[in-house]
C-alpha cells in the first residue's frame, strides 16, 4: 500500500512526522511526502523505507 503525506502552509512537523511514525511500521506500507512546487508541480519523496 502507498500512502501520501501532502505538506503545504501550515502543517506542522508534528502532523507529518506523527502520521509518518505510525504509518512506516505498517509491514507492505510504503509512506512518501508530497508538495507542490512554486511552478504548481507535484512532487513526491518516499521516506525510508528501511525497517
């Protein structure tokens, strides 16, 4: 399974670390964060998938 967490203004560290500890445990979860750029392009980094 693929998840997405979307960073944007006014997401704290919190949010998307604590949602990122939680879900990359998960055994077959592959957790990757997601931005827009200045040129409104999305882009997607997959965090470690190291267990």
């Amino acid at each position: 399974m693929q998840v997405a967490i979307f960073l944007f203004d006014g997401v704290t560290a919190l949010d998307a670390v604590g949602s990122y500890e939680a879900l990359f445990r998960l055994p077959q979860v592959q957790v990757s964060f997601c931005a827009l750029t200045i040129w409104r392009n999305l882009f997607c980094r997959a965090g470690n998938t190291q267990r």
